[in-house]
C-alpha cells in the first residue's frame, strides 16, 4: 500500500499476550490502532482510510448506474477547460482563499 507501516512499539500493550501479535496484528486492531496513534482516534488513518476509500470508489466503478461509470463531469465553472479540480469546487462554494479575502 506504500503506507509506514505502525512500529511494534505502538502495540507494545499486546505483547502481554505472549503469541506475537505487536509483531502480526489482525486488522481490525491495526486500524483502530492506527487511527488512535496517527489522527487522535478521531477518524481513520493510513490503512483504514486507504481500505475504505478504496472499497468505495471500487464499488462506484462496479455499478453501471453510477456517475463514476457514467463518465459524469462537474459542470460547474472551472479555471481550466478539461479539468474540474477541488480548488474549483471550493471557489464555488465561496470557502477559497481568495474568496474569504485571505
């Protein structure tokens, strides 16, 4: 996935177990884990966000009635002609630098 991956110190509090699982950790903990380490346990992080992203545009490209398969494109205003960028959606929305006069 090319994410750093948590080092065993980390998930020292599994040693205890005594079976090795700071060192083979199941998923499920290691996402919870790495929320709590990298983004306070407020949201996921790393692995978790990755995998979840991932299962959902995956989703999207596998239904056939979806606006990613569609080939739907944002018509709102843009800077440039052939692409619709995040900067474009947040001027629309009037929450960009230069809208907010920053």
């Amino acid at each position: 996935m090319g994410i750093r991956p948590l080092a065993p110190s980390h998930l020292a509090e599994l040693a205890v177990f005594n079976v090795g699982l700071e060192n083979n950790t199941p998923l499920w903990y290691y996402v919870l884990k790495e929320a709590e380490v990298l983004a306070d346990g407020l949201t996921l992080a790393g692995v978790g966000a990755q995998l979840v992203g991932e299962v959902i545009i995956g989703l999207l490209q596998l239904d056939n009635t979806s606006y990613l398969s569609q080939g739907w494109r944002p018509t709102l205003p843009r800077r440039a002609r052939e692409t619709f960028d995040m900067v474009d959606l947040l001027t629309f929305a009037g929450v960009d630098p230069v809208t907010r006069g920053q």
